[in-house]
C-alpha cells in the first residue's frame, strides 16, 4: 500500500503542478509577452524588407549608370572609329581648319555677324548673353561706342538701329 500512497500523492502533487503552471501561462503576462515578440519580429521584418529595398534600388541605380557609361563608351569607341575615315578627316580639316582642295577658290568671312546681324559661331550660341541681345552692324556698335565714350558709366544710352528696325537698349556692364 505504500506504494499506492506514494503514487497518489504524486499524482496529487503533478496535478497541483500543472494548474500552477496553467495559472502561470494564462493571463496578462502571456499576452504582453506574445504581443513583445510579435511586435520586435515585425520590426525585424521591417527593417530587412526595408534594407532589401534600398538594396534593389541601388542596384537598379548602378544597372542604368552601367547601361549610361556603356553607351557613352560606344559613342567614344565610334567617335575614335570615324577618325580611321579619310573623307571624316578631310570634311573635319575642311570645317575646322579651311583646307582646300587643289583647284578650289577659297573664301572666309572673318565677322559674318556684321552682315547678317546675327552671331554664328558655336561659342556665341553657348553663351548665354548673346541669346539675350541680338548682334548689331558694324555701324551701330561703333555709334553706340562713340556715344559712350562721352556719357558717364552709370546712364542707360538708347540707340536706333534702321536694319532691324527695333530699339535696342544697351547698359553699361
């Protein structure tokens, strides 16, 4: 019988151990520490989907400047190509330089702006004063400096080009 009492009593004892432990993992206690783990195992996630997006989007940044530099080394790679090309070098030296070619009649306009009115070259196109003040003839640039050699540097002089039929104001810069 003995055995019969130890066993009960460890029963008993087993029995009051486990509602202990069901008294403990039920609760309030239970509840904040699953909603602790949920809420740091979502900003875990967060934080790595985060970095994976930044990740991909930095790679998809260095693919374009790839694709870029590529096409912009094939520009090279072409550019250096053309020079291989005697008739390239010919028009080149013909636009750069004036070369001729034996039998033909050269002519320059050193100032075409003075015909026209209108500024030509690459350099004047690119700068963006010339874009904002049309070029005037000869005779109205030697008016205007004619005038301002007798006025003061801070008065606006007023000149009246006949060709282009407008009023062009000039200030002193």
């Amino acid at each position: 019988m003995s055995m019969r009492k130890r066993r009960m009593a460890l029963n008993a004892d087993t029995k009051e151990s486990r509602k202990k432990n069901l008294k403990f993992f039920s609760g309030p206690i239970v509840f904040a520490a699953l909603l602790s783990v949920i809420i740091l195992g979502s900003i875990e996630l967060i934080a790595t989907i985060r970095s994976y997006a930044l990740s991909l989007a930095e790679f998809h940044a260095l693919q374009h400047e790839k694709t870029l530099l590529d096409a912009h080394r094939n520009n090279l790679i072409n550019n250096i190509n053309r020079w291989n090309d005697k008739a390239y070098v010919a028009t080149r030296a013909r636009y750069r330089l004036g070369f001729v070619f034996p039998g033909e009649q050269a002519v320059r306009v050193e100032h075409p702006e003075a015909v026209t009115g209108k500024v030509l070259n690459e350099f004047a196109d690119s700068n963006s004063n010339s874009k904002l003040h049309t070029q005037l003839p000869w005779y109205s640039d030697l008016s205007y400096a004619l005038h301002k050699a007798d006025k003061p540097d801070n008065l606006t002089i007023q000149s009246y080009d006949k060709t282009i039929d407008s009023t062009v104001t000039r200030t002193n810069d």
